[in-house]
C-alpha cells in the first residue's frame, strides 16, 4: 500500500472498510478512475505541508521541477488505479497491458540461469508483476501490509497465476534463488528502502539514498542477467506499456560501487517518463538502526 500519498485515509477508514471500498471501485472504468485520482493528487498535494515538501523537494534535486504539476496528477492516479490492478480480473487488467521489447527477456532466459527484472516505483509497477507473468513463471519480491485485514486483498491480488510471491526476508531470498536455479525470471524495486544490513548508502539524483544489494547478491550468485522494465501510464486512461530495457551499467566490485551502479540506472529509467516517478517516496530516510550517511567515516 503506497502509505505514503493516502495516510490520512488509511488512518480514517477500518481495513474491511478500504477492501470493501477497492472492490466497489474496481468496476469502474479505468479512465475515471485516473480522473478521481487526478483530482485527489491534487487534494492531497494542497491539504497536506509534508507530502507537498518531499514531493517538491525530489522532483526538484533530480532535476525534474519542471514536471512537477504533471506529477501531482500521476500520483494520484497511481492510487486510484490500484482497485483495478488488485481487484479486476486478471483478463480484464491484461487487456490494459501493452508489451514492448519482451524478446529481450527471452534472449536472456535462453541461458538457461534466469532473469532479475528491476523496476522502480515509476509509472504502474504495480501491473508489471502480472504483465511479465502472463508471459512466463515469475517470483516477485514483496513487503507484507503493517496491517493483517489487509493481506488477503494484497495477497491475493498480487499472486495470481504464474505469480509467486517472495516476502522480504531469507526465506523469500531462497525462494528467488531457487526461481533462478530453475532458469525462471524473478522481480524486484531497487529503489525500495531496504532495512537494516541488507543495504549501503549510495548516491541517487545526488544525495545519499540507502539502497538495497541483493540485486547485485543474486546476480553474482545466479549468473542471471540484469533486465530494466517499467509500466508506463497512457494518457486518457488507455492502458499501460510495459516495457523492457537492457542494463548496461558496470556493477563494480564492491556494495557500494554495484549499488550506485543499480541507482544510476534508475535513474535512467526515470528520465523516460519523469512525472511518472512516485516522489513523494521517502527515499531518503535512515532506517531504524543504520548509520546516517553523514555520520560514517
């Protein structure tokens, strides 16, 4: 749940309430729901002093202020179209899922070790998940919901056919191992805050972010190639294009070097489509019980 945009309603609304709530809005057609989330980006953008300075102030380091009234929009749309990716029918969603440069997953899954597909929280990452799985078997990487209520919906909307789910910890890391062992694709955010010791600080858009590196963990351990992908959102609610982009970055030797290396090109990935990319994410926080950035030697 994208916590960050809709504390106030999480806050408000009883979790049978919000499950309710998504399932009723699911029938509607995806085009209103991006007006409805057009209109609450904005709401929540002017009501509430926070969210308003983090999304200005990270839109704005990265060099991308430019689209910032555009962003407030595509914020809320990236809310309001969750009913419909969770809840809908899977024929239903995939029908708004447009495939482009697949052939180079394929290219890369013939070596038979598997594929780490990364994507950031650009555009609806959320389909993604369900588009590459339409195509082939895929473990996805997940954070459970803080509340239990929830984890039926999210669950269950998130694993659906040919879709494994992976929960953030050494049980999940051995699920996605054993995918790559099997020469499946498997799914992760990079730019997710990882949590105590299993990140390093790194630059993203020039300020350090602590950044995960099981990526590059897995990566060094499988053989399994590296593939970019991201869903981005078409105007007027026409559906979504997931596309698929080569990495050609330089890992580097070290944690710090291969998680730079994974940062700047999300940072790439970002710049195809800026107002897309979820600023308002606390990027920047020091998890509980990690050295800040400044206080390191």
């Amino acid at each position: 749940m994208r916590r960050w945009f809709f504390r106030p309603t999480l806050r408000t609304l009883s979790a049978s309430m919000l499950v309710s709530l998504f399932r009723l809005l699911s029938f509607l057609p995806l085009p209103v729901l991006h007006l409805i989330g057009i209109a609450m980006g904005w709401l929540v953008f002017l009501a509430s002093p926070s969210y308003r300075r983090r999304l200005i102030d990270n839109i704005g380091r990265a060099g991308h202020r430019h689209y910032l009234y555009k962003a407030i929009g595509e914020a809320g749309k990236g809310i309001f179209e969750l009913p419909f990716i969770w809840c809908a029918s899977p024929q239903r969603v995939l029908r708004t899922a447009r495939i482009e440069g697949w052939e180079l997953v394929h290219q890369a899954m013939e070596g038979g070790r598997g594929v780490i597909l990364l994507t950031p929280h650009l555009g609806c990452f959320e389909i993604t998940a369900q588009a590459v799985a339409s195509q082939t078997a895929l473990s996805a990487l997940y954070r459970p919901p803080r509340k239990a209520a929830l984890k039926p919906l999210i669950e269950g909307a998130r694993a659906r056919a040919n879709l494994k789910l992976a929960p953030a910890n050494l049980a999940g890391v051995r699920i996605l191992l054993k995918a790559l062992k099997n020469g499946e694709a498997i799914g992760l955010l990079p730019d997710q805050v990882p949590q105590n010791g299993e990140g390093v600080w790194a630059d993203f858009f020039g300020k350090p972010a602590y950044t995960m590196t099981l990526p590059a963990k897995l990566h060094q351990m499988s053989g399994a190639p590296l593939i970019l992908v991201y869903a981005e959102r078409l105007s007027w609610g026409r559906g979504f294009a997931t596309r698929f982009v080569a990495f050609d970055q330089a890992l580097g030797d070290t944690p710090q070097q291969q998680a730079r290396a994974i940062n700047a090109a999300m940072e790439q990935l970002v710049a195809r489509c800026p107002a897309q990319y979820i600023w308002s994410y606390n990027r920047y926080k020091t998890p509980p019980g990690v050295t800040p950035p400044e206080a390191q030697p």
